[in-house]
C-alpha cells in the first residue's frame, strides 16, 4: 500500500521528510510510523496532522465570523437609523438573565479550555470531567433562553409582523436623551385600575381581549416607536443565530464526552478537543458581542 | 499507544509535544478578569455618558474578546499563520459593516422625505 512515497521509507528511515515546515517540530512523535492509529496515512508526523487540523477549524471560525457579521450588519445599520427603537424595546430584554447567560457561557469557556489542558496532559478524569461541564452550562444556557423566548412569545412579543404585544410596556416620559422613563406594563396598569370587558378582568382575557385593552391604554402614554417590531426581528436573528451553534456546540461535545469515556484522547492525540473548544470560544466571542448589543442600551 | 507513553514524562511536567499547555493560572486568570468586565459593562450601564456609552460597552466586549482569543484560544502560543487568518476576517467583516453604514446613511434623506410625505402607521393599530 504504498500510497503515499513516505510510507514505505519511514519505515527505514525515519527522518527527516523535508519539504515540510512542521517536520522539524514534528521529529518527536515520528516513532511508530504508519502504526500510529491515530496518525491519519496522509500526514507525517502528529505535529503536522494537528496543525493541518488547527488551521483548518481557523478557516472554518473565518467563515463563521464573515455569517455572522451580516446579521451585525443589519444591527448597525438599523440601530443607526432608528436608534428610538433600541432606546425603547430594550426594556423588554432582561439584564439578568442576559448576565447570567453571559457568566454561564464564560465558564463553560473556561471547562473548555481546561478540557484541551486536560487532553494534553493525559489527564483522562479531568478530561471528562470538563467536557461534562462544558456540556451541562451548554444546556443551562439554552435553558435560560428558553425561558427568556417564552417568556416574550406568551406576551406576543414576536418577531416581524408576529410581534402583537398585548401586554406592552407603557412610558410616560421621554428625556431630552432619548430615554424612556416611567414605564409599566399594561398588566399591571390594568390590575390598578380594575380594567375589564364585560366583567372579565384584564388576567383572565383571552388575546383580542387583551390586545383591545392595551390599545386603549396606549392612547394615554408615550407613542410607540415604528419600528419595534424590526428590533425584535434583529434580536431574534441575532440570539436565535447563537442559539443554534450552541446546539450544534452540544452535539459536539456529546461526541467529544464518549470518546473521552472511552478513552480516545491523549497527549498524542487530542486535536478534536482542541478543534472543538476553538469553536466553542468563538461562540463565547459572538455573545460577548451580543449581549451589550442586545441587553446593555441605554 | 506509543505517543502516550513516549509524552507522558512531559504530561507530567505540564508539557506536551504537540502543542503549548495553558497553565491553570492563565486559564483561572483569564476567567476572572472576565467575570471582572462582564460587571464594569453591566455597571457603565448606570452611568450615563451619552453616545460615548455604546463605545465604552464595545470597547469593554473587545477587551474580553482579546483576552478569549489570546489565551483560551492559544493564539498567543500559536502559529501566528492562524491569528492572521482570523483577523483577516475581522477586518473584512468591519470593512462590510463600515461600508455598509456610510451606503445606508446616505439614503437617510430620502427616506425621510418619503417619511414626511406619508407617515407609517404605528406598528401596534395593525
């Protein structure tokens, strides 16, 4: 099988292949060639194989930074445009959530970096242990957005032409700033002033109900700003975007969490891990991005 | 099995062959400077400082982001053939967003003008 020309003469000879920029690092794990189960037959040394591998995740966080910098793109442009927007809907966001997903996803950093550790230093307990907990905060994170979606979707605040709050956040004032102050739920101001139709309370309405209740009010408050509806289509895109590489993170690293059980990764061979925590800390980026994008306006 | 047994005198000296090991200090540093900006951004919230907040906020963001890309991602170990990689594409993705604001501002006049000639209904009456 002698595929490629190096595969018969390492036998003999074992180095050095030149031509090769990683051959000189490489001339460690060069024993054993074409042996090595975890050498593919197409690579060298395992120096070369990992750092073929490194560059390739690289290029593939390229390709996710320039996917995501078009959704950053209509950000930019519309918070630019219509900064009233963001200076009225961000009071429907959650800073504490957005902070606890924010400490979450920074920790489960922190496992993943200390899984490629663990790996390097054939440390196999600590090695699951960590991927573990990347794991558990990959879930806790989703759990927090679950939340957080259902949360503004019971009270209608979709996206697009399906945003219909009918429990919309009423102001009474506006500084010279641009800010809105004095802001109440409509759920609360009906629950103050008894609102009903036909003797039925404003919490026991059903949806038109509801919507019909808060039109009225909005008569009496601050006009809503046009374009809300666009903010929450952007943050929905934006959040929803992250959301579906933190699930694609989680299938990662249940695969990555079984062959560390079955004891696949060592100091010779730990690539997948370090590949997949590269990814993982770029997912943290676009959230560190995010959530003062999203949660932090003012 | 050859390569565990031929590194594991390295592994136990917090080495390895293959690439730079991230010491526990670095690592548990990085997270709590982290943890550190996360609170100065969410406490600049509460100081109002005008259009200068967002940049703050940003700023802030490119800190941690540095900090991640740097340690958690070995690019102060790496090649540096990677880090030129990923802030090529930084650039370009600013290059897009930039060029982009300056295109959409410069229609800001006409669709202000259309605006005033035929005002959008409020969102909340449809």
């Amino acid at each position: 099988m002698s595929t490629t020309p190096h595969s018969t003469a390492g036998v003999a000879a074992p180095l050095p292949h030149g031509g090769h920029g990683a051959a000189a690092q490489g001339s460690h794990g060069d024993q054993g060639h074409g042996h090595n189960p975890d050498l593919a037959h197409h690579f060298d040394t395992p120096v070369q194989q990992f750092d073929a591998g490194k560059l390739g995740i690289w290029t593939f966080l390229v390709t996710e930074v320039l996917f995501f910098s078009g959704l950053f793109c209509a950000y930019s442009i519309w918070r630019s445009l219509h900064p009233e927007a963001f200076m009225y809907a961000h009071h429907y966001l959650d800073t504490k959530l957005g902070a606890t997903n924010t400490v979450v996803l920074l920790f489960s950093s922190l496992t993943a970096a200390w899984s490629v550790r663990c790996a390097q230093l054939n440390q196999k307990r600590g090695l699951v242990v960590c991927l573990a907990l990347t794991l558990m905060c990959a879930f806790g994170f989703l759990g927090i957005k679950f939340v957080e979606y259902s949360h503004k979707l019971h009270d209608g605040i979709g996206w697009g032409e399906s945003y219909q709050p009918h429990n919309p956040k009423l102001f009474t004032t506006l500084t010279p700033s641009g800010h809105y102050k004095g802001g109440k739920y409509v759920s609360e101001i009906a629950a103050e002033r008894g609102l009903a139709v036909a003797g039925v309370p404003y919490a026991d309405l059903d949806v038109p109900g509801k919507l019909a209740i808060a039109n009225e009010l909005r008569t009496e408050f601050l006009p809503e700003p046009p374009t809300v509806r666009t903010f929450f289509s952007i943050y929905y895109g934006m959040t929803g975007l992250h959301g579906v590489h933190v699930v694609g993170g989680i299938l990662v690293y249940i695969w990555l969490l079984v062959r560390a059980l079955r004891g696949r990764f060592h100091s010779g061979y730990f690539g997948p891990v370090d590949y997949a925590a590269l990814y993982w800390h770029l997912v943290d980026l676009v959230w560190i991005y995010l959530f003062p994008m999203l949660y932090l306006i003012h | 099995m050859s390569n565990t047994h031929l590194h594991a005198g390295d592994a136990a000296h917090g080495h390895n062959a293959i690439a730079h090991v991230a010491s526990i200090k670095v690592l548990v540093g990085v997270f709590v400077l982290l943890l550190i900006l996360t609170g100065v951004t969410v406490g600049a919230v509460f100081v109002d400082l005008g259009a200068l907040n967002i940049w703050i906020a940003m700023g802030i963001a490119t800190v941690k982001a540095l900090l991640v890309a740097m340690f958690f991602m070995h690019l102060a170990y790496d090649r540096p053939f990677n880090g030129i990689v990923f802030i090529a594409s930084l650039v370009f993705a600013g290059l897009f967003v930039s060029v982009l604001l300056l295109d959409a501002r410069e229609y800001k006049p006409n669709v202000d003008s259309y605006r005033a000639l035929s005002p959008l209904v409020p969102s909340s009456s449809n």
